[in-house]
C-alpha cells in the first residue's frame, strides 16, 4: 500500500528508541548515540512531526554500532512496545480498542491488520506494507527502513516487531508473540514478522 508522503515516517521511531536507551543506559548512551547518528539536534528536543526516513535508517544502524547488534535488538524491540504504548494511548480510539478485545481473534487481527496498513505510509515510509490475516499472521514490509544497507546474521527489525506485538497482545490476544521470521539484511527479499498466540 503506497502512500505519498515523500519518505517521512512518524518521529516515534526516534523518540522511543531515546527512551528505550536512556532507560537502559541513561542519558549519556543517548547522547552518544544520537550523535553517531548526526542527529544530535534532538537532544534538544525531539521531534514533533513527520521525520525524513533516512534519519531512522541512520539511528537504528548508530544503534547496532553503539551496543553490538544483541543489545541493539533489545532496545530496538522496548523502543516498538513503547510505540504501540503510545499508540493505544493516543492514536487508536478507545471504542476501537474495545471492540476488538472482545472480538473472536481472527476477526480481530482481520480489523487490525486493516487499520494498520491504512496507516502503514507513517512506519515503513517508502517502503511497502502488506499482511496476510490467516493463521498466523504474517506481516511483511518490503524495503524496509530499520535495515536498510545492512547486512547481518540475525533478524534487525525489532522496532516494529515490538510495535506489533504490543499492538496483538493488547488488542487480539494477550499472549500474541510476534517473531521476524525473514529479514532483508539476512538476504531474505522482505522483511517477514509472524504473529501467534
């Protein structure tokens, strides 16, 4: 699903991973981090609005230099559970949320996946999103940002795969688990993220 927005995604991909890192480090690894990325503008104030998408593909892959990708992943992956935290706080309507809770999984992922990819333009920014609903669930991004130029022996996008899974486990089913099952930087040709529960 394209959408034109010029490659700008939604700033929570910056903001949280700061909160995500500082929790886990302090503020020190954050400036750190935020400078290997050339973004050391932020430390001033994070951003408000749409942020260009290249700033980050650069702060994920400052991120792996930073800490070693394991570590990397971990924060990457707090940094997506906090995004959807804010998420179901202030951008999914409360009577959405709890039609869904109490809907029969299935139907439940069926409508999530919908809103999703309407609104996937704001995370995947020039790449593309699609989801097959059926069980389980998989969610694909072609292109994605979080891994772009990167190659790895392991999986790198755990920004949305903590995105997602907060997202199921809030909405689908408590004990939804969401795994990378295919990677583009591991030389898959999308980025694949399956749901189960």
């Amino acid at each position: 699903m394209k959408h034109e927005n010029h490659g700008r995604v939604g700033p929570n991909a910056i903001i949280r991973v700061a909160e995500a890192l500082e929790a886990a480090q302090g503020p020190e690894a954050v400036s750190e981090l935020f400078r290997r990325a050339g973004l050391e503008r932020y430390l001033e104030a994070m951003p408000t609005e749409m942020v260009e998408e290249g700033e980050v593909t650069s702060l994920q892959a400052a991120l792996r230099e930073l800490l070693g990708v394991t570590a990397a992943r971990a924060i990457a992956r707090d940094a997506g559970m906090r995004t959807g935290d804010y998420l179901l706080a202030v951008r999914i309507p409360r009577p959405a949320q709890a039609i869904l809770s109490i809907l029969p999984p299935r139907l439940a992922t069926r409508m999530l996946l919908k809103a999703i990819g309407g609104n996937a333009w704001t995370f995947v920014g020039t790449g593309v999103f699609s989801a097959d609903p059926s069980y389980p669930p998989k969610l694909t991004v072609s292109d994605s940002l979080l891994c772009r130029g990167a190659t790895a022996s392991e999986p790198l996008c755990d920004f949305y795969a903590g995105t997602f899974e907060r997202l199921f486990g809030r909405l689908v089913h408590p004990k939804a688990q969401v795994t990378e099952i295919a990677c583009h930087a591991v030389g898959a040709p999308n980025c694949v993220f399956e749901i189960r529960w």
